[in-house]
C-alpha cells in the first residue's frame, strides 16, 4: 500500500525547532495538484519535487509539514497562490498515479502534502472569531491570537468493505458512477458518520449502495489516504440473506458478485482497496 515504503519512513510528527536546508522539499500545493518534474528512463517513470536551494525556490514563509527520512519536506508560502518554479509543472495527484509515476515515497509525499497542504489553506481564520490565525509553536495546530481557539488537522474516517458470499465463492465490486474519480474496480467504501460506529457505518454502507443486509464484520487494516484526508479502515463481511443486489445508481457506475478470476486487481498496487481485493482472489482461486 501507499504508506509501505520500508526502508524509507515518513516522519510526520511536528517540528518548529528546524530550518530549511539546502535539499529540502519544498511543495507547492494546489488543491489535488503539486507542482513536480516528470522524468523517464529505463522503464521508470519519476517525478521529484522543488528544493531549496534551487533558482526560483522561496524559503521565506515556509510551513514545515514532514520529514522523509532525514529531509523535511515545507509547505511554500502561499503555495495554492505561487507559481512553480522554472523546470516544474503542477501535476494532479491522480494523474500522477494513473500514469504511474513514483517512487512509491514519493507518492506518499505528495498524498500527505495534499492533505496538510488543503488544511492550511482552509482554515486562514478562526471559525470561532473570525480572526486570522497563527501557526502554534510547539503542535501541529493553529492558535487564534485574540480567541485562543486551537485548530488541528481534520481526519475523515471512512471504511473500505470487502463483501463476502461464502457459499458462492463470491465478493461484491464496484465502480463508481461516470465522473465520480477513477474508472477502476473498488469495493464498498464510505465515511462515518457522527454517531455511528465503524461497525455501523459497514452495515449501512452496505445497504445504503447495494441494497442487502451482512454479518460477520471483522478488521482487517487501516491507511491514510490524504487526498481525501481519510484514514481509512478495512473490513471483510459476509452477506445475510438474499444475495441480489439493489445498485445505488447515484453512487455506483456498476456493482456485480464477481468470482476469483473475474478480479483484475487496479493497476497499481497503493489502495487498500487493492489490496484486499487482490488477497481475497489470491486465497480463493479453485475453491
């Protein structure tokens, strides 16, 4: 998945103790675009970011955001705003994954800017107070200088359903209706609401998209995903009752119980969605 990146690590706990230095990423972040290099060669398709130290790059303002590895990667001032620097385009993230660009690092780089950089440039003011806010000192928060209101990053949780017909040797697929981001095979997915548990939200996605009832709900793994600012948890289930499907047509392109050759796998292997799709073929094929 995105975040397994071993021997790299994503260091995102916050840090005002330190300086941009010579290397450094900077990310120029607009909406779900960031502005990289693309470059190809031996089979490979790389893309890099910004760094300080190079023409053009500003490194007055800057937000530190992460660190990959022993690099801190900075949020540029004004990066929804900013041009980027000669030599860079401004790629959206989806296009980069789709044309599959990396490495894999790097794509987590840039999902987790795409996340803290949205942040940012949502919350300038104080929803308290309306005043403009100030980066805190010590925490990954904004601080309202004339309210004391504090601000931290939002997380979306959401559920990723993998859905089971044992006797059948079946899971349910999906796409998402025409327009509705990308056009490849996923399993039921949704976010919770107020109120309602993780279980909950399972059982109601579930019936809110395909129209049946489950049981038998179980854990399986979480990620991040920031494009959406999700943090996201796998779930495997198995159908209670009638097995026929009732397609939300406002949410779902097309949704289909599909056996373990019917499973192409999505053309790169970050999701979760992948990779549980994948592992239930793996483990079911001539069954």
């Amino acid at each position: 998945m995105i975040q397994d990146i071993a021997p790299h690590r994503l260091a995102n706990e916050y840090r005002g103790d330190v300086q941009p230095v010579s290397g450094d990423f900077v990310l120029y972040v607009r909406g779900q675009e960031l502005a990289v290099r693309r470059s190809e060669g031996e089979g490979e398709k790389i893309f890099s970011f910004p760094q300080v130290g190079e023409q053009g790059v500003e490194t007055q303002g800057l937000t530190y955001l992460f660190a990959l590895d022993e690099r801190s990667c900075w949020l540029a001032q004004d990066a929804g705003l900013a041009e980027p620097p000669s030599g860079y385009e401004m790629a959206h993230n989806r296009t980069l994954r789709m044309e599959g660009y990396g490495p894999r690092e790097m794509m987590y780089v840039a999902y987790t800017a795409v996340h803290l950089g949205g942040w940012y440039a949502r919350n300038r003011y104080c929803g308290a107070c309306g005043k403009p806010v100030e980066h805190h000192q010590s925490l990954r928060a904004l601080k309202c200088p004339d309210c004391g209101n504090l601000v931290f990053p939002r997380l979306n949780p959401a559920v990723i359903v993998c859905v089971r017909d044992p006797e059948r040797n079946k899971i349910v697929l999906t796409r998402y209706a025409r327009g509705r981001y990308m056009p490849i095979d996923a399993l039921v997915a949704g976010f919770v609401e107020i109120g309602e548990t993780i279980e909950d939200c399972v059982r109601r996605e579930v019936r809110e998209e395909l129209g049946i009832e489950v049981k038998n709900i179980s854990y399986y793994k979480s990620q991040p995903w920031g494009v959406v600012g999700d943090i996201l948890s796998g779930y495997w289930c198995d159908v209670d009752g009638d097995p026929t499907l009732h397609m939300d047509k406002g949410e779902l392109g097309r949704a289909a119980w599909v056996g373990p050759d019917e499973i192409p796998g999505q053309p790169d292997d970050l999701s979760l969605t992948n990779e549980m799709m994948c592992l239930w073929r793996d483990t079911h094929r001539g069954r």
